[in-house]
C-alpha cells in the first residue's frame, strides 16, 4: 500500500489539468495516508477509516473537488486508490481480531 500511495502521490504532483486547490488537497490525504501507514502500530486502521470517509464525504463541502471525482478521465487513479484503501481496511479491521483469537491454538 505504501509504494501504491507513493506512486499515486508522484503522478498527482505532475497533473497539471487538476484544479490546484483540488490537487493540494489530494497531496495532503496521500501525505496523511503514507504518515498512519509509517505510525500502523499507533494509529491502526481507525486513522485509515478516517482518512477514507474525509476523502469520500468531502465531494459535498467542495465543488471543484466534486467535479474532478465526476470526471472519470482525471480521477481514476485516485478512485481506484481509495477502493484499494478500503479493501486493506476491510482485510485489517475483519482478519486482525481473527488471527488474534486463533494466535491462542497456533504454535
């Protein structure tokens, strides 16, 4: 997960047809993404969960924002990001507390 939210965060450095306030914006979850994922044992998945719904809700405080997530051609890559993101908070949130009570019965 952390190469992918490194290359996604490259490519969204070099976008130029983004609107900038948009572009800071995604900067700043990836950048946020990439901290909890270096600090996993502090935050947990809670963070990512977080960092996930702030990312999806804020297509109604920001219409530029909205308009980019419309825009299937510019935001694909970022889309496909946050179902990744989603798909290793389901796994870490569903599988953790499974290995921990089976840990007891593992040698």
């Amino acid at each position: 997960m952390k190469e992918n939210t490194r290359q996604l965060l490259d490519e969204v450095i070099k976008l130029d047809s983004v609107d900038a306030k948009v572009k800071v914006y995604l900067i700043d979850q990836l950048k946020k993404v990439l901290n909890v994922l270096d600090n996993y044992q502090i935050y947990g998945h809670e963070k990512l969960i977080d960092i996930l719904e702030k990312s999806i809700g804020h297509v109604i405080v920001d219409k530029n924002y909205e308009k980019f997530m419309c825009d299937s051609s510019q935001s694909e890559n970022w889309k496909k990001y946050l179902t990744d993101l989603s798909t290793v908070i389901t796994l870490s949130s569903g599988v953790m507390p499974l290995l921990q009570s089976l840990q007891g019965y593992l040698p």
